[in-house]
C-alpha cells in the first residue's frame, strides 16, 4: 500500500512538472517574461499588493477555523455531558 501512494505522488509530481516546463520556459531569455505577468508589468506596489492579500487570506482561514473547532467542540462537550448527567442520574 505504502509503495503505491509513494509510486502515485512520484508520477503526479513529475507528470506536474513535465506539463509546466514548457509554460515556465516560453518567458525566460526571449525578452517577453522581464516581469510581465497576465496582468501587465509587475512592480513593487502590485508584488506587495500580492503578498498582503496573500497574508490576510491565511490569517482569515487560521481564524475562521479556530471559531468553527470552538463551536464544534462546544457542542461535542454539551452532548458529552448530557450523556454523563444520564449515566449519574443528575
């Protein structure tokens, strides 16, 4: 089993990286990949742009999480104890 999945994720990676190289080599040396991207020339402003919002994207997934655990847990503790007042008799 463990030869599989390990067999499966060489092959995913290198069929990966075997269909990008040609798209990720097209720019390099020819002039037409100096920095421009889909939308247009990058600079310092659109790269740190970027990054915030990359930034504020874990931040808000790490807290969103966080608050769904929370409530799941509060109710898996609520079920829980009203199992164990049964079991008591309280």
């Amino acid at each position: 089993m463990r030869n599989r999945i390990a067999g499966t994720a060489l092959a995913t990676t290198l069929l990966s990286l075997a269909l990008s190289a040609p798209a990720l080599a097209s720019g390099f040396g020819k002039g037409s990949g100096a920095g421009e991207g889909i939308a247009g020339e990058t600079n310092d402003k659109v790269v740190t742009f970027v990054f915030f919002g990359v930034l504020l994207f874990f931040v808000l997934t790490v807290v969103v999480g966080s608050i769904i655990q929370n409530a799941l847990q509060k109710r898996h503790d609520e079920r829980q104890s009203a199992t164990m007042r049964q079991r008591i008799g309280w």
